[in-house]
C-alpha cells in the first residue's frame, strides 16, 4: 500500500478576507492508495505520476466563494487544486501514450492522478528534441511563459523603439516578457520587490529597473520611462496602475494580465486616473491565456525551445521540494516573495 497525499481545497476565501491559511482554507490531506490494484480501461486510459507542477497565483481565483463570478468556475470543497503538472506515464491502455514516457496534464496539488476518458484531450506528450530538463516544460516553457508569449505579441504589438513596463518583472511572467520584448528592439523597464531580483533584471537584459519598496513608482517612472510607456504588462493592478496611466503615450496599450495587489486586499486600491484612458486613446485589454494559446501554439513550441536551448532565454526557478512544500510556495507567490517561477519538485524523475 502506497500513498496519494494531495493538497485539497477545505474553505472557500473571498479577496477581502486577505490571505487563505494553511490547514483552514487548504492544506494536505493523506489518502493512502493501492498503485498495484489500481486497474486503467476505457473510463479511465492513464495512470500518471506526478513529478513538477506548477506553483500560479491564478488558483487563488480558484479558491474564491462561488458567488463571485469569473472566467474559471471556483473548485469544490475536497477537490484536489489543480496546476499544470509534468508527470509519467505508470499505466496506459491507450497506445499514443506508452508506459514511462512523459505527458503534461492539468493533474494538480497530488502524488497520483487517474486520467478520465473526458479529459484525455488535455494530455500533452513531451516533445523534446533539445534534451531540456523535465522541469521545463511546466517553467520556461509553462502557463506563465505562454501567457508572456501571447500576450506581448496578441495585445502589445511591439515595434521596435518603442518603451515597455514590466511590473512584477522577475516572476514567472515578467522574465520573459522582458526578455522577448529586448529581442524585439524595445527599450525594456521593469520593477520588481528587492535589490537581488533588481540585479537579476539587469543580467537577464532590462535596460532599466527599480525597487518599488525602496521608491514610489509615481516617482520611479518619470526617471526611468523618460520617453513615456507605449506598452505595460499589467502583473499588479492598484497604484502601480495609476501611475503608469500618467505616464502613457497616446495610443499606449496595456496588456492586463494581472492585478496581484487586489487578490488578497481587504482594501483594494481605487483607481484615481482612469480618465486617461480616454484622453490618450489607451487601449487596456484583458486576456485569459488559454482563449488565445490555440492560436499561436505551433509558433510558440517552434521557436521557444530553441531559445532556450541556445541560452537566448534565461529562466529562474524558486523550487520547492515535497507535495507538502506546496502551501508554503503559493503564499510565497501571493505574497510576492518567490523569486522566479515557483515549482513544486513532487517526486524523482
């Protein structure tokens, strides 16, 4: 008799409340599992074994009281929480997809997942011509990545000369919006919470950067935009915001990926410039990643595992180790104080 520990949704939290609690709103819960009489067949073609899953802020969406409407449904009390998840393949009764080899599926926060027939259409197979670590394919090549991809080219339509802010520039999304905007000929700014992750900024490519604790970013964006903002990649919402419209061109787009200030705040900032949208013709555009992967999903694998097999593309990972490492990880990622793409090392390879 073996184990499929998972981590499990106990109370659902709206943003007002603050952060959710280890133990009270999620946290583990042992279930043992018998692996050897564990059968697949037709309902249920793939037994995986979950080894990296990704680490989103997104799931704290997930977590919210059901009353509140979104993109995504909230989960139910009990069910495991769900992330992009490299795992492999223990039993199959299907052919495209053979025992040992590696698959990507929305498997979740749990050592083990029985596959339904219904989903068999989101199981991924791991292509890799490059030899890329396994942890890739849920990092550098990840949600996070293909949101920065989609994102920069779908809604900024960059051209060359042009002026990007970045704002939580080191975490999983920014990294890479940054380092694809710089090969595109833009002039990158970004900011992020501490000296090292500043430093990080500079290695990785951003001509510009600060440290928003150490000064306001109404402050910070005249001296480093001195030409003004064409393109901000939304990550944080509240007075970054602001401050950004202020200093926007005309026709400045902003790609609104995200507003992490808001997720867990009792008192959520209130928007003071918005007339600036208006009288600049600023175009903001929200976007949920997988309504727009489908169409840029041949380009993106064509050209993203390259660059980071030549080392073109640069990627920080903040790895915890252990199923149970998971609810320390995502508070780290709500309360910005991950460095790099959070990931949960589940199991060996």
């Amino acid at each position: 008799m073996s184990s499929n520990n998972a981590i499990v949704l106990k109370k659902y939290i709206d943003p007002t409340e603050g952060y959710p609690k280890v133990g009270e709103h999620f946290g583990l819960e042992e279930r043992p599992f018998d692996l050897e009489a564990t059968k697949v067949d037709e309902e249920h073609p793939l037994l995986l074994r979950n080894i990296y899953t990704s680490i989103d802020p997104y799931i704290r969406n997930r977590i919210r009281n059901p009353k509140r409407k979104s993109y995504i449904p909230p989960l139910k009390i009990g069910q495991v929480i769900p992330n992009l998840t490299l795992a492999e393949v223990v039993k199959s009764a299907v052919p495209e997809h053979k025992t040992g080899s590696h698959v990507i599926f929305m498997s979740g926060w749990e050592e083990y997942t029985l596959v339904p027939k219904q989903a068999m259409g989101m199981v991924q197979s791991v292509n890799n011509p490059y030899n890329l670590p396994l942890m890739t394919f849920v990092g550098a090549l990840g949600m996070p990545s293909q949101t920065a991809y989609v994102g920069l080219r779908h809604i900024g339509q960059p051209k060359a000369g042009e002026t990007i802010y970045v704002s939580a520039a080191s975490g999983a999304v920014g990294q890479v919006v940054g380092q694809l905007a710089k090969s595109m000929g833009l002039y990158v700014v970004g900011s992020a919470g501490s000296d090292e992750k500043i430093a990080h900024l500079k290695e990785i490519g951003y001509d510009a950067a600060f440290n928003y604790k150490k000064e306001s970013v109404h402050e910070a964006l005249p001296r480093v935009c001195p030409k003004g903002i064409d393109i901000y990649f939304e990550n944080v919402g509240g007075e970054t915001l602001d401050a950004v419209l202020l200093n926007a061109n005309f026709h400045a787009r902003i790609i609104f990926c995200g507003c992490i200030s808001d997720y867990n705040n009792p008192n959520p900032y209130s928007l003071k410039n918005y007339s600036q949208i208006l009288t600049k013709s600023i175009k903001v555009e929200g976007f949920i990643v997988m309504n727009l992967i489908p169409f840029y999903k041949e380009e993106y694998f064509r050209e993203m595992p390259k660059l980071i097999a030549d080392g073109r593309l640069k990627y920080k990972y903040d790895v915890y180790t252990g199923l149970e490492s998971i609810p320390e990880g995502f508070l780290a990622v709500l309360q910005g104080k991950n460095f790099g793409k959070a990931l949960s090392k589940i199991a060996d390879e």
